[in-house]
C-alpha cells in the first residue's frame, strides 16, 4: 500500500504564490507518472498538472504559465509552485500516483483559497 500526503495548502490573496508538497511513502520512481488535480465547490476533479517518469510535463490550459509541477525523487516527493493565484483557483487539491500495473493512488487533498 503507498500512501500520498499533501501539505502546502491555505488562504492566499490573488496575485500570491503557494507551493503544494505531496509526499509518498514508498518510492516514486514506481510510478508511471504523478500528477496534481483539483476540485472545486460542485464540480469535477480535474487534471492540473502531470510530470512523468522521464520528467515530461503536462499543464492544463488555465494553469498553463502559473504553475509548475517537479519531482524529487530521492525525497519522494511531488511539488505543484503556483503562482499568480487567481480566485478560480480556488479548489482542493489531490496527489495522484499511477502504476504501470493500473492501479492509482490518491492522497487526502489539501484546501487551497484564493480570496482577498
């Protein structure tokens, strides 16, 4: 069983900058890839940012430019920075892991507001 962690979340005003930790209990390199959703207040969980295992990123189009998502492997832990937060942002925050195996772990999820 891997656990996933998040920590990093909070009140922000827009414009601000956090940075989202999420870290594994056993070692990310087993995974495919890692990657940050979030869900917002009565919608969907959706992707925000992905890196792979050879260090290709993807970004959806409305983080595209404000965050950028990274890995330490030997600390196996998974960043997302984001900055030029902006209201919309506004949403909890998931970790998710994906085996080669089909199998995907999710972490708690940590709030992350942007209001003044």
């Amino acid at each position: 069983q891997v656990l996933l962690v998040e920590s990093g979340g909070g009140l922000v005003q827009p414009g601000g900058s956090l940075r989202l930790s999420c870290v594994a209990s056993g070692f990310i390199s087993r995974f495919k890839a890692m990657a940050w959703y979030r869900q917002a207040p009565g919608k969907e969980r959706d992707l925000a940012a992905r890196i792979t295992g050879d260090s290709s990123t993807y970004y959806a189009d409305s983080v595209k430019g404000r965050f950028t998502i990274s890995r330490h492997v030997v600390q196996n832990r998974v960043y997302l920075q984001m900055n030029s937060l902006r209201p919309e942002d506004t949403a909890v925050y998931y970790c998710n892991g994906d085996t080669p195996y089909g199998v995907s772990y999710w972490g708690q999820g940590t709030q992350v507001t942007v209001s003044s």
